[in-house]
C-alpha cells in the first residue's frame, strides 16, 4: 500500500517537473486528492477503513504505521496487546495463531480453535505472561452496547 | 485452545485530536498531504488552470501563470520531502531479516 501511495507522489513528481505528458489517470488520482477524498486506486490495496475523507485516511496510516515499526522494530514477546484493525486481514491473523501452534506442537489446525475474553480494562498494558495467549485491543461495537458487568452484549443505549 | 483477550470501546475515536497533534509536526505525512492539495489548485495539474493540459499555449498573458509555475516548483519540493518521508518509514534489512521469506 506504501508501495502504491509513493508511486503516486512519483507519478506527481514526474509530471509536475515535465518529465512526460501526464496520464488522466494521475489527473483523476490528484483531483480526488485536492476534493479530500481517498484515490480509489490506494482504496484497492488499503486497509479496511470506515473513513472516506483523506486526512482522517492519513492519520490512520499514521497510526498504523507506527504500530508496523514497533513490530518490525522491536521484539514481538514485548509487545502488550495486538491492535486488529492494523492488519490487512485480521481474520488472517487469528488464523495465523492457530497456524502457529498447529505448527509448534504438530496439532491439526482443526483440532485447534480461539477462545476470546472481553476484559473490563481498555487497553493490556503488559506483555502476557502465558504464550497461548494474546491481547487484541481496537475493536469497536455498531447497533448494540457491551454490559461489562454482566459481560453480554445489550440493546444500545446511545443515541 | 488459544486464548484472545480483548476490551471494546466506543468506536468514536477523537480524529480531531490525532488531526492536530499530527498537523504539529510539519513533516508529517498529514501536513505534506494538505500543503499538497492547497498548492494543486493553481498548480499546473489544476484543470481550470490548464485547460486540458496544453500548459503555455493558452492563457499566456494571464497573472495565474506565474503563480502556477511557483506552485508547481514547490509541488516538486514537497513531493520530493514525501517521497524521502516515505522511504524512510522502514528499513528493507531489518525486514528482511525479521521476517525471511
């Protein structure tokens, strides 16, 4: 996706400075991009996003980008919680988990399966201290409401 | 069984706030983004300006041309400070390493 958004800026360079007669395409992509909106063609490689404005877009790639370095960057034991919604696929990603210990302890994958707990914090402020176990954090509820006392989705009481 | 551990919260999340603290640093991608798109609209890549791309053919006598060629200059610039910006994200090697194919 990074690979596609600097081919743009490229494309824009190329054209601003002469470089060869530029294509409707990149007029179309840099339209979208002064109208604040997201290129449709970032959207074709991009994270699932509920944002159609481009600076939201961009903060959100910010964010997720950061999230990326501190994985590349530091040891993966380290890391406290999971952030889901910066993966490109994150049903891929629980897969990925059961793939993982399939492959550790030689368990067929359909013999394993998630079990997942909402915990009443916001956020895992600490590595887990169980290496079957994760900490996700950055899901969010549409049309209901979480009873943390009761740990049961309920009717939404927003407005 | 695996065990996944998680906390919900709103899905209201204050972008207004994350907008500004990125729109501090003036390299940000954020803030390249929006010098970008104010700079496009009297650049040469404007279509009003242009007229269907022929650049010096027409409109040769009007006061937007000299402007034009100054936000395309620094349309270049600032293109140039995003291509390096994005560049230096992550290094390739430790990627590579971290996570061998």
């Amino acid at each position: 996706m990074l690979a596609c958004i600097r081919e743009s800026v490229a494309d824009l360079l190329a054209n601003i400075d002469g470089e060869y007669p530029r294509p409707l395409e990149i007029e179309a992509l840099w339209s979208q991009i002064q109208l604040n909106k997201v290129p449709e063609k970032w959207r074709t490689v991009s994270f699932q996003t509920a944002y159609d404005s481009l600076a939201d877009y961009i903060v959100e790639l910010g964010l997720k980008l950061e999230f990326w370095k501190g994985i590349v960057e530091k040891d993966t034991i380290e890391l406290t919680s999971w952030w889901l919604p910066a993966f490109f696929d994150p049903k891929a990603f629980l897969t990925a988990l059961i793939q993982t210990r399939a492959r550790q302890e030689g368990i067929p994958m359909k013999d394993l399966r998630n079990e997942y707990e909402i915990l009443d914090i916001l956020r895992n402020e600490t590595p887990a201290t169980d290496k079957h176990v994760h900490y996700i954090h950055g899901l969010a509820l549409e049309g209901a409401d979480w009873d943390y006392g009761r740990k049961l989705l309920i009717e939404t009481v927003k407005t | 069984m695996n065990s996944l551990k998680t906390s919900l919260r709103s899905s209201r999340t204050d972008s207004g706030q994350q907008v500004e603290e990125m729109l501090k640093d003036e390299q940000s991608m954020l803030n390249l983004f929006v010098i970008l798109q104010k700079l496009l609209a009297t650049s040469s890549l404007d279509k009003t300006v242009t007229h269907g791309g022929k650049r010096y053919d027409h409109n040769i006598d009007q006061d937007i041309l000299p402007k034009r060629d100054l936000h395309d200059k620094k349309v270049s610039e600032i293109a140039q400070v995003l291509l390096a910006k994005i560049d230096a994200q992550f290094d390739k090697d430790l990627i590579q390493k971290k996570f061998p194919i």
